[in-house]
C-alpha cells in the first residue's frame, strides 16, 4: 500500500463500514440500471418503462444482494492491509 492509497484508505474508514458499503452498493447499482436504461431506450421497439422495470427487476434485487457481500470483502482486505502499513510505519519510527 503506497502512501496515497494509506491516506485514501484512512479517510475512508473513518466514514465507516455501513457507509462505505451503502454508499459504493448503491452507487454502482444505479450506473448499472442507467447504461441498462440508455441502451434500452436506444434499442427499444416501443417497450414500455413498466415493462423495462420489470425485466431488470430480479436482476437488480440479485445485485443489490450481491454487492454488499462483496464491498464487505473489499473492505477486509483493504482494513487488513492498511493494518499491516500501520506496524510497519511504527516498526520503522
């Protein structure tokens, strides 16, 4: 982890992990229906919004379940490497 990273990382968690989690989920599911929407407002032979939100609504629900699990496991990783920077930055002093 370079210094950059360990600054963005400190700043993020202090923010928190339900934040960190909501705010990326979330966030990412809304690009995900807007290309969905773009492309299907492009694509479309008259389907109606009602049925468009109908079709991508199982696999928004599956999505919105998905991506918390996996920012939990981004936030892990990142916490334990940001760990591992901090004994090092204090071995060091």
């Amino acid at each position: 982890m370079n210094k950059s990273q360990f600054e963005h990382w400190s700043k993020t968690r202090t923010k928190g992990f339900i934040q960190y989690v909501l705010f990326n989920s979330i966030s990412i599911l809304f690009v995900v229906f807007t290309i969905r929407f773009i492309v299907h407002s492009i694509n479309s032979d008259e389907v109606s919004m009602i049925d468009f939100i109908i079709e991508q609504s199982l696999e928004m629900v599956v999505i919105l379940l998905v991506l918390p699990f996996s920012f939990w496991c981004s936030w892990v990783i990142q916490e334990a490497r940001y760990e591992k920077e901090k004994r090092q930055k204090v071995s060091r002093s």
